[in-house]
C-alpha cells in the first residue's frame, strides 16, 4: 500500500491524502488502476489515515482522499494520467 501524505490546500485548510497507483498497460490481460482500488483497498486506506490524524491531533481538521491512476503504454510517447478528487464520495 503506498499512500502519499500530505498537501495542506491553503484556500481550504484541507489535508489531502494521494493515492497513486501506476500500471504498465498490457493489451491481454490488465486491471486499469481504478480497477485495482477495491471498497477493501478503500477501508484500509481510510484507516491508515484516520490513525495518522488521531497521532497527530488533527481529528477536527478538514481533509479528503484523492486518487492518481497512471497508464503507461509502451506505443505512445506519453503516459496517460487521471485525477479523482474526493473518491469517499463514490465509495
């Protein structure tokens, strides 16, 4: 599990958690990365960093969980990458 930590948003004073996940596109067989964040990968993320607030005393500040998904496609000179703000919303 890698879990990036932390941006504080200066307009909104949130902490935003990042998740990123790269994959090597492979044309026979490949979950995209969205595929690979599960309602199990979510829960356990989730706690990983409720726990980081609650070692912090950070409990009563804002925050989110963000998702990063990277493609990488040998064929194409540029990696394809996608942005989801606030993935608790489709959880």
């Amino acid at each position: 599990m890698k879990l990036i930590l932390l941006q504080k948003i200066k307009k909104t004073k949130e902490l935003v958690f990042v998740e990123v996940k790269t994959r090597q596109l492979n044309y026979a067989c490949s979950l995209s990365p969205e595929e690979t964040l599960t309602s199990k990968k979510v829960r356990r993320l989730k706690r990983a960093f409720l726990s980081y607030l609650n070692q912090y005393n950070l409990e009563d500040k804002p925050w989110r969980f963000d998702f990063i998904a990277i493609e990488i496609d040998n064929f194409k000179e540029k990696p394809v990458i996608r942005y989801y703000k606030d993935i608790f919303l489709q959880f």
